[in-house]
C-alpha cells in the first residue's frame, strides 16, 4: 500500500474511536474509558502523519515520541492523555481528564479533518 493508503486506514479506525466518544459525552462514563479512547485516536493520528511522511512508526505509546519524530509540539491537555495509554486501564483511579470532553473531541476532529485534507492532496 501506498503511505496515503496506511494512514487513511488508520483514519478510519481513528473515525470509529471519535464516533464512540461522541457517544459518549455523558459525564457519568467512566473518564478512564473515555480518556482511552482520546489517547488511542491522538495516537493514531500521529502515526498516520508520520505515514505520510514515509516514516515507520515506532512500536510505542507515548505521545511524545511521536510527536518529537514528527518535530511538533502537541498542546499540554493532549499530552496530559499519556496516562490513559496505561496507567489509567491499569491503576485504580479517579484520572480526571485534562480538559472537557467536546474540547478534546474538538482537538482531534480539526486533527483528522486536517490529515484527510492532506491525504486527498496526494491522490490524482
């Protein structure tokens, strides 16, 4: 497959993992499971930018590896959802969230809004 074709697969799965948080705005789901998901879409997204570069993504979970090989800085609430990547499905809580859910959703919805433009570009 093409680096275009990668990362659009993993947009896609990344659509479903947004699709699910959508669903679940309301405050009384569990912020750990919530934050899993947020953390699982950022991550996604990131290495499908790093896909597109035609840079193999490292086997990894944290945030800031990727985002360093990506030579970006991601915004302190968005890193703040590295603890969800383990931690949070791990530990005993409460792990609050870094920020509100609809801003959150908000970050990586414009995200992948921005990497599907940017995969659209490439194809004839």
């Amino acid at each position: 497959m093409s680096p275009a074709e990668d990362a659009s697969l993993l947009l896609r799965i990344v659509g479903r993992h947004l699709r699910a948080m959508r669903c679940n705005l309301d405050p009384d789901y569990p912020a750990e499971e919530w934050g899993f998901q947020a953390q699982q879409a950022l991550e996604k997204l990131l290495k499908a930018e790093l896909v597109l570069r035609n840079i193999a993504p490292p086997r990894t979970h944290e945030l800031r590896e990727l985002a360093f090989l990506l030579n970006q800085s991601l915004p302190e609430e968005q890193l703040k959802l590295q603890v969800f990547a383990v931690e949070a499905r791990y530990q005993e809580g409460p792990f609050a969230l870094p920020a509100s859910r609809e801003v959150l959703l908000q970050a990586l919805e414009c995200r992948l809004s921005l990497l599907e433009q940017a995969i659209a570009g490439t194809q004839p």
